[in-house]
C-alpha cells in the first residue's frame, strides 16, 4: 500500500469525527486505490487481453458448441469420421457413407461403403470372382487382386494413363493393378465410383 494513502487511513481513524463516517471514507478510498492499481496491473501483466478461441467446447451432440460435421468428446471437436461412433452417413463406425470406405468384416448398405466394392448380407467382402462384383455404370466389374498384395477388389473402370509405380496412383481409393507389359501398373477405380 502507497504510504501516503496509510497516512490517510491512520489520520482518519484517529481523528476526533466519527470513527463510523471516517472508517467508511478511508476504507472507500483504499478499496478505489487498490482497484485502480489492480486494474493497471492486468492491463500491463496481459496486453492486449482479447479473448482467444481455444477449440474447446461441451456437450456431445452433433455440431454442439461450434464442433460443425463432428462431436465434442473429453472437450475436443472431434471429426465425425474420427468419432468412434456411427453417426451420420456412416454403415458402420467411421465408414461407409460420406466416410471413407469400410474395411471387410464391417457392415454396410451397399458397395459403395465397402473398400472391397463388395457388399454381400450386409458385410464388406473380398471377391473370390469376378461374376460376384457384378457390374456398375461403367459396365462389368472384375475381381482383381492389387498389386500392393492384400483381399482381392472388385474393380471398375482404368485411370489412364499406365504408370510406372504405384504411388503414380491418384490417391483417394484407387486400385494400383499389374499392368500388362513388365514394369507397368493401371489404376483402377472400385466398383461404384462414377
């Protein structure tokens, strides 16, 4: 505390007026002073104090609190593709439907959901062969085996051109197949994508 404004406040509860009156006035001029030094201290200790948005938020319904397309989980957005539930489009949890497709074994509508291009009783499969992949509006689907190895696809219609390696594959679910010449790939769109 200033020692002038102590001066003050000892004066005033010592003085012959009344110990009421001059309490409440020295202790209203302390508290003012005080204030305005607070006040000038955060000013200074935080410039410029402006209110930050964190990312945070509450509640765990869909789109609550600013999380648009997603949930808020533990206090986080969290992307409905990564929420570990099945919302939204979703034929199983965080696949299928507007999210990407779903692995074999997970269930699914139809074979658009299925990274197989394959759904058969409601769950995504590997192809055995190609009459079961059936066709699409490109025309007839084949069962084909990915070069990368793994479940075998129902493949649609070939990106061209033939590439040199599989990472010349556009991304985003294209299938990367033996091409015919040695040292050659095609990829291959999944049955069910225009």
């Amino acid at each position: 505390m200033d020692p002038n404004h102590f001066d003050t406040l000892t004066r005033a509860l010592t003085s012959a007026h009344s110990r009421r009156g001059a309490l409440a006035t020295a202790l209203a001029g302390v508290l003012a002073t005080l204030g305005a030094d607070h006040i000038a201290a955060k000013k200074k200790a935080c410039p410029p104090c402006k209110k930050r948005k964190t990312g945070k938020c509450k509640g765990t319904l869909p789109d609550g609190a600013g999380c648009k397309g997603g949930t808020c989980q533990g206090g986080k957005c969290v992307a409905q593709c990564a929420n570990r539930r099945k919302d939204g489009s979703e034929s199983d949890v965080d696949c299928g439907g507007t999210c990407p497709r779903c692995l074999n074994g997970r269930t699914c509508s139809n074979r658009a959901d299925c990274a197989s291009a394959l759904c058969s009783n409601g769950m995504c499969q590997a192809c055995t062969a190609s009459p079961e992949c059936g066709t699409d509006t490109s025309g007839p689907c084949s069962c084909s085996q990915p070069a990368t190895g793994g479940p075998k696809v129902c493949t649609g219609t070939a990106v061209p051109p033939t590439v040199q390696s599989c990472d010349a594959c556009p991304t985003g679910g294209t299938i990367c197949l033996v091409g015919g010449l040695p040292g050659t790939f095609n990829c291959f769109k999944p049955c069910g994508v225009p």
